[in-house]
C-alpha cells in the first residue's frame, strides 16, 4: 500500500474517538525524543503524553506530507502509538486484540522509585503492536 493510499485512509479520521490509544498514551507510552516529537516541538506544538499531544492523526499527517506520496508505506515504520492508533481507527483488528494489548503493556510498567514518568521497554512493544497490526493495515 502506497503512502498517498495511507493518507486517503485516514484523511478525516482526526476527531475520531480513539481511547485505547489515548489510554496507552496517557499512561506514558509515548516516544521522549526525535521523529515526530522533534517535528513537533519544532513546528511549536504542544508535547504531554499527559494529554496525548501531538495527536497520532498529526504524527501521520505530517509524515505523509513529508514524503514522497507513490511510495510504499515503510515496514521500518516502528512506532508503536501511531500504529496502535491506525489500527484502531481502521477497525483492521479486533477492538478486543488491541485492549487486551493495551493493558498487557500499561502492566509492564518499569518500576521506580521516584515520581517521573513511567518507563516501557519501547523496543518490545513497538515490535508487539507491529506484529499484531501492521500487516492488517497495510492490506485493508
């Protein structure tokens, strides 16, 4: 599938309501730095995982802006709350395969001493949602 076939998919999605991915953001499953959240800040735009800024319908906005329309979509594209939030907002997999994900991660919580932001293992989890997501994406 194409990034400008992407782009058509969820042009309009913006408002749609999304609380699986908003409850793993507001959890603190958020990327800290670079791609999107570096875009932001740069574009001046409010980053708090606290209130799901940016939205995910902005991070793929801005992406297919960005690149070249005929291209295909990337299965480099790794990160875990945008394809969450696709996934969902496309119906691509079941509303109960995502929950059940979702809270499997908000339990992994790395454990802390001090009131900061919780800690994920990023890497496992981008990879989980990829596995369980991508590909229904891709071929809808």
């Amino acid at each position: 599938m194409t990034i400008g076939r992407i782009k058509e998919l969820f042009e309009g999605k913006e408002h749609t309501l999304c609380p699986l991915t908003e409850k793993l953001v507001k959890a603190g499953y958020q990327q800290k730095s670079g791609g999107y959240i570096d875009r932001a800040k740069s574009e001046g735009l409010k980053v708090r995982y606290q209130e799901n800024k940016p939205s995910q319908y902005w991070h793929l906005m801005s992406y297919c802006n960005s690149r070249d329309l005929k291209k295909c979509f990337p299965k480099s594209i790794v990160c875990g709350e945008l394809i969450l939030w696709m996934a969902e907002v496309s119906e691509a997999v079941s509303k109960q395969e995502l929950e059940d994900l979702v809270n499997i991660i908000i339990n992994s919580i790395e454990p802390t001493t001090e009131l900061k932001r919780p800690t994920f293992d990023r890497k496992k989890w981008n990879q989980e949602i990829h596995n369980l997501c991508f590909e229904k994406i891709i071929t809808l």
